[in-house]
C-alpha cells in the first residue's frame, strides 16, 4: 500500500490564470494610481504602451486610441512626466502579465484636487449616500423634463434635438445655471430646488458638456451632492465625457456618460412604441377571435349536450312514469279512501265535540249580548238581551 498523501488535483495554467483574472479585474476596477511614466511609446494605432513607477515597482499599462483622444494632457504624458491616472486592472491571459488600462491621465500638478475628490468620495460613501438600494428607477415615460445647465453652448441644444426627435409630445423645460467655476454650485442646486418645489417635472437631468477634472470639479461641491441624492424627482447626472466621473454621478439615480446619452436614456422611441402598440393590438384582436370562436365553439357543443341530456332524461321519465302508471293510479284511489275515512272520523269528532251537538237533543244555548254563554242567573240583570238558541232557530229576551 502507498503510504504517499495524495495530491489535490492540479490547476492547469489557463485555469489558474482565468481564474486570477477575474479576481483582478473584478476587485481593481476604476482605481487612481499616482506615478512616473516610462517606456512611453506610441503606436500608429494610435494606442500607447508604458510603464508605471516608483522607487519599489512597477506595472505595465496601455491606453487606447479613444481614450487617449480626450486626454486633455495628452502633450505632456512622456517619460519621466508624473501623472495621476484612472483604469481598471486587466490580464493578458496568452502571455500570464497583468496591466493596467488607463482610461484617463492627468499631470500630478492636479494632485490636490484629486485628493479632496477621493477624502469626499469616502465620506459619503460611509453615509450610504452612494448606496445602489436608495436609487430610483426612472419612470418608463416622462411627459415632462426639466434640465439643469448652462442656457449657451452645445448641451441643452443637443439634449432637446435628441428628446424631440425621439417623442415629439415632451414637455421640455431649462433652469440656465453656471457649470463651472466657484459659483456654479450654487446655482445648479437653486436649479434643483427649483423643479422639486412644484413637483412639475417627471424626471430631472443634469447635466453639462465635456472639460477638464478641474472644469468639472464643481460637480463634486458637498452641498451639490447632497442635493441631487437628496431630490423628489428620479434625477440623471450626465457631466463631461465617458470616462469622467463626479461625485453627482454616484448620487444620482441614474449616470449617463455624456448629456446626449442622458437624453437617450430618458425617453423611448415613440415611433418604436407606436410599432409595438400596433403589434400587440393585432396580437390581442387574433387572440380575442381564436378565443371568441373558441367559446363559440364550446357553447355549441354544451347545448348540443345539453339537448341530448334534456333528451334522454325526458325518455327515461317517461318510461318510468309508464311503469309506475299501473301502481299509480291504486295507490292514489287507497290515499284518497283514506283521506275520506280521515274526513269523515274528524267531522265526527268535531259534531260530537261541539257546544252546539246538544242542541239537537232538545237542549238549549243562552249567550248575552257579548256572546258569552249565561251559566248563571246571578250574572244577568234587568235589562239584559239574552239570544237563546234552539237546534232550529233562536229568539231574543229581555229580563225584567
């Protein structure tokens, strides 16, 4: 007998690695790290390659033409530049190396701000501010949508183009605020304010267009955060591009990446609703037909059966009838013999047990006015009319 332990079965490498990647990118996912570029090279794909470091380590990074696009510091990301940047941890399973894709860049020069994004980040998320339970779903069909950003530029042109165009019938209306600077947030919550005052507007969107961490910083004002988680009306946060994110997009019912998508998400197609309507109104009127020939059909077969039933109950009375019609008819002739005796028994009975029976014999029957019988001469006096009554006839008296 062996006495060796026995080995657990054994990973094979392409299991071992799928099962780490999905540990890695499921946990590391939308992460800031801070560091110094090196290796930079740049493709004519347009996606770039390098390497993130510091003093102890290092990690391999990439980031795609798309993203590189829309990095505002794009010029100034090279080697030896110390950048902040924002990805998702990823595994290059055919070659077992982990990487980071960065989404975003910045220079480290924004720094500060970034630290007092994250510090408030983690506060209102200990409050359960950010929480997936407290957010609203958005209804199915707003009628009327308020907007909160600025009256000029690109945005609410755009958001209302791509509203109407997909449900002409909306009702669309603009609370003009500042979207950047010290005192936009200020204003983007009186525009708030504003809409959960009446209660006018089904859905609430804000929004503004695409800028820098520092453009957009406003929308991660404290009091502004608190406003939008706190509103009535189910709210859409719609700020900057993609892969910008601000603390109004996590309290928000509802983040859009861009406005134009905000205003893709707040509305169906009202063609697209119409076709369906159209469909399932065909459906239901074949279905009400099949189902009405169905019952017609049913009631068709119940009276034929019914008929059938009657039929056949009716024969089987009447041939039943015709067997007891020979002990019927006896029968009856000896009840109604039997209800004569009875007849006969019960007035004899009644003759003999009348007051008036004894009358017949001779008898006679005094009763005074009242109609009482008179038993006694002491309870009449003069004057009474007393009616005697004989087996033929009676006459009136009156004492004296």
């Amino acid at each position: 007998m062996s006495t060796e332990k026995e080995l657990p079965k054994p990973y094979s490498v392409s299991s071992l690695t799928a099962e780490l990647k999905a540990t890695l990118e499921a946990k590391w996912t939308r992460i800031y790290v801070e560091a110094e570029i090196g290796g930079w090279r740049l493709y004519p794909s347009g996606h770039a390659y390098f390497t993130l470091k510091d003093s102890g380590a290092q990690i391999s990074c990439v980031m795609f033409s798309s993203s590189l696009a829309r990095c505002k510091a794009k010029a100034g990301l090279k080697d030896g530049a110390k950048v902040l940047v924002y990805g998702n941890v990823s595994v290059y399973a055919p070659r077992g190396n982990y990487q980071l894709t960065v989404l975003a860049a910045k220079l480290v020069g924004e720094g500060d701000l970034m630290q007092k994004y994250l510090e408030l980040k983690a506060k209102l998320e200990k409050e359960g501010l950010f929480d997936a339970a407290r957010k609203r779903s958005l209804p199915y069909l707003p009628r009327r949508i308020g907007i909160v950003t600025s009256e000029a530029g690109a945005v609410i042109h755009d958001m209302c183009t791509v509203l109407t165009r997909r449900f002409p019938a909306l009702e669309i209306r603009l609370f003009p605020c500042l979207v950047q600077g010290a005192e936009a947030p200020r204003t983007i919550i009186e525009g708030i304010r504003y809409f959960n005052s009446d209660r006018w507007a089904d859905l609430l969107i804000v929004a503004r267009g695409g800028g820098s961490f520092e453009d957009l910083f406003c929308f991660n004002d404290e009091a502004l955060v608190r406003e939008v988680a706190a509103s009535k009306i189910p709210t859409i946060s719609a700020v900057g591009h993609e892969t910008d994110f601000t603390l109004c997009d996590f309290a928000a019912d509802k983040r859009a990446g861009t406005p134009s998508i905000a205003a893709e998400i707040a509305v169906p197609v009202l063609s697209d609703l119409t076709s369906q309507l159209s469909t399932l109104n065909s459906q239901l009127s074949t279905s009400l037909r099949s189902r009405g020939e169905f019952f017609a059909q049913r009631v068709d077969q119940l009276a034929d059966a019914l008929a059938s039933a009657l039929t056949i109950a009716q024969s089987n009375a009447e041939r039943r009838l015709e067997r007891l019609r020979p002990r019927l008819m006896p029968a009856l002739r000896l009840h109604l013999q039997r209800i004569e005796s009875r007849l006969e028994n019960a007035a004899a009975k009644l003759k003999a047990y009348s007051p008036y029976g004894v009358l017949d014999r001779g008898y006679s029957l005094t009763t005074a006015a009242d109609g009482s019988v008179v038993k006694d001469a002491k309870n009449i006096k003069v004057g009474d009319v007393l009616t005697t009554r004989f087996a033929k006839g009676e006459v009136e008296s009156v004492v004296r």
